[in-house]
C-alpha cells in the first residue's frame, strides 16, 4: 500500500498539526512537544487567540485557524483531532483526503456512520487512522489486558466498571456518551480476540431536568455468556473509578484513585464442585467452596498515557500497521453507544451489536 512520501523516512520526526485548542487539544500540543517521535507545526482552533495562548509567547508553532492551509502544507504528515466529537468527521476526513495520518480523541465520531466513512477512507488510502483511547494506554490497563488474555485470570465471568463523581454535566451529550466511551474502550481493549459483546441494555434517568441522562447502567451480554456491567454518574458526591475484573481463576479490581495499590489479583473465588463429584440427593448449596488465597498488587510503571498514546500513533505510521487502540477499536465502541441510546430510549430494552467489526 501507498502510505505517501515522508513516512518511508522512518528516522525523521513526523510532521504533526493539532486541531482543537479547547480543554484536551494542550494535552496533545504538550505530549507531541515531548517526544522526539514528532515535530508540532501547527495549532488550529477556531479562536486564533486561544490556540495563541496555548502556545505561549515564544513558540514556533504556528497559531492558525486557517484549516486548508494546514492541510496544504506538506510538512504535515498527521493530523490530530481534539473538537468537540460533531466535527469529528469533517476535519478527520479532510485531512485523509489531504492524504494525513489521523489521530482522532474519543470518540471516533458522532456515529456509527461517521465512524465507518472514517475507517473506509483511511483503509482505502492506506493511511492510520487512530483513535485516542487514553485509558487504554495506563500502566494499569495495560496490565489487566496482560492478566486477562494470559489467561492469568482463567475464563472471565464478570466485569464491573464504575465512574461516577460531580461531573461536568454536557449540554450536547448524556452521561453515556461523555464518560461511557472509556468503559467501554477500555473492555474492547482488554478482552481476549475471541471475547466480544453480543448486545447491551441500558437503564438511565434525568432527575435533574437537564434534558438527558445524567445517571446510566450499561448492561452487556459477551459471546461467551458472561456479563459486562458499567455504571456512569455525573450526580455522585463522591469519586469512584473502580474495574473488577472476575476470572474462573483469580479476579482483578483496579481502583484508579488508589495510586498505592491501584491493581490488585486476589486469588479469591467461587467454585463448584463438578456434578458427578457429588451424589444426586446432596443438596446444591453442598457443591460450593470458597478459595481463599493471597492478594497481590502488582508494581506498575507511571508513564504518563497520553505520552504512551502519541509514540503508539507514531510507531503505527512507520510501521504501516494498526495501532492499539484503531479506527475500528473507535467504531465497536460507537456501535455499544448507539445500541445503548436505542437501549435508553426503549426503557432498557436488549439491543443486539453488529458483528465483525
Ligand atoms: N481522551 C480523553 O480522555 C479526553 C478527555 C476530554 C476530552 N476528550 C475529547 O477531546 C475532544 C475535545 O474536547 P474538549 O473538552 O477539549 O472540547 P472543548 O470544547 O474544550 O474544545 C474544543 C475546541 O475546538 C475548537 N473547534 C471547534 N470546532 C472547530 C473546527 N471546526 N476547527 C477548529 N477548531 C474547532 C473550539 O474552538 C475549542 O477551542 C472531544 O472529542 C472530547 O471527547 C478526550
């Protein structure tokens, strides 16, 4: 595939211009700075002065809200995505057209339609197109995804993910949308090539009269049997971000807001005696036992993720190949969030996902 002129110069930094200079466009601008992978060429915004501002008074980057004219300079190799996600499609596609590498923040897009014209004009160009699935590249999600698909955790039977605090409540999207896609994200990237979810139902409520959910309860049914659960809440006093991840094995609980043990394995659990070990008349409560081993808390790096993500979204360009966290990663999770509004909208219903994504 033709993946244009100066990606074959594997050793030189890649050209890159972000777009957006709102609340997580200088997270990018600061992490692509840092890394000797890129050279940052632009920062686009609507607002000049506020792209301005991010760059500070000293800076060689140019401040611009002339999109073209970044998209015509051909020392941009890739273009980063941080507007709200309604532009997503529009700019993304632009800069494919323009022949740039995409990095888009979550999510991909507004839907699922979005997303998959996204992926195709990527595909069909040969370029990346990534989506910033921050969690994902965490110390401790990297870890969980190594327990999990190393079989350290046995067969999954169970996952529970909770994000509630006092959150920003969004005037253009519901709980789901705005705090769901890292859930959700962070189960795509997680579970074995072989585990995905099957359909979902979702239960959300509006107490507050803000025109849209502010408290949701995600439900998914994985291929396997088990069962997926994600609780988000703008509503909460208090802030919780905890993941248990329950194996036939051992079951993992990471608690982000514990820097000190943020992952725990606690070879701890259930099991059944299998039937033909018991007599028929015994009762059933007779056939469970209770393990009761140790707890460990495994040490985990402190990379900041963000810097993880954007060497990812490099390496993914030279190497002409998928990055962790691709296009297609974004449209399974714009699949689970479509299916879960319709789920909403039909007061919890099951909804089924579409399959080979
Ligand atoms: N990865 C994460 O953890 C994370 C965290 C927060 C936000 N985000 C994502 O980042 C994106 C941006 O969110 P935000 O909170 O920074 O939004 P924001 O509203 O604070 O900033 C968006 C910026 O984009 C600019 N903009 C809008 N349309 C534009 C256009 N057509 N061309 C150029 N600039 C344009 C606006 O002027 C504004 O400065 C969203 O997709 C959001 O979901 C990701």
């Amino acid at each position: 595939m033709d993946r244009g002129k100066k990606t074959d110069v594997t050793q030189q930094p890649l050209g890159v211009a972000v777009v957006g200079a709102g609340y997580w466009g200088p997270n990018l601008v600061r992490n692509f700075q840092a890394s000797d992978r890129f050279r940052l060429r632009h920062l686009c915004d609507l607002d000049v002065e506020r792209a301005r501002r991010v760059l500070g008074g000293y800076s060689t980057v140019q401040a611009t809200a002339d999109y073209p004219a970044v998209l015509a300079d051909p020392e941009v190799d890739a273009v980063a995505v941080a507007t709200p996600a309604g532009t997503h499609l529009d700019i993304a596609l632009a800069a494919l057209r323009a022949g740039k590498h995409v990095l888009v923040e979550k999510p991909l897009a507004a839907t699922y339609a979005d997303g998959m014209r996204l992926v195709t004009e990527a595909e069909e160009r040969g370029l990346t197109l990534m989506c910033d699935h921050t969690y994902c590249y965490t110390p401790a999600v990297g870890r969980i995804r190594e327990a999990v698909r190393s079989g350290e955790l046995g067969e999954i039977h169970f996952v529970d993910s909770v994000r509630i605090n006092l959150g920003l409540v969004q005037k253009d999207i519901d709980v789901l949308w705005d705090l769901a896609p890292h859930d959700l994200s962070i189960l795509d990237f997680i579970l074995p090539d072989t585990v995905e979810p099957v359909a979902v139902a979702a239960h959300g409520a509006d107490p507050i009269g803000a025109g849209h959910a502010c408290v949701a309860y995600l439900t998914l049914r994985l291929n396997t049997g088990a069962i997926a659960h994600v609780h988000v809440n703008w509503l909460s006093p208090t802030k919780v971000r905890t993941t248990m991840v329950g194996g036939a094995k051992r079951t993992l609980l990471w608690d982000d807001l514990n820097p000190l043990q943020r992952v725990a394995v606690y070879d701890r659990g259930v099991d059944l005696a299998s039937p033909h070990e018991i007599g028929v008349d015994e009762r059933r409560d007779m056939l469970v036992s209770y393990r009761s081993g140790d707890m460990v808390a495994p040490a985990l790096g402190e990379k900041e993720a963000l810097r993880s993500m954007v060497e990812e979204f490099a390496d993914a360009v030279r190497e002409r190949r998928a990055p962790l966290t691709d296009g297609r990663a974004g449209l399974r999770v714009l699949d689970i969030l479509e299916a879960a509004s319709r789920s909403l909208q039909f007061q919890g219903a099951v909804v089924g996902l579409r399959a080979g994504h």
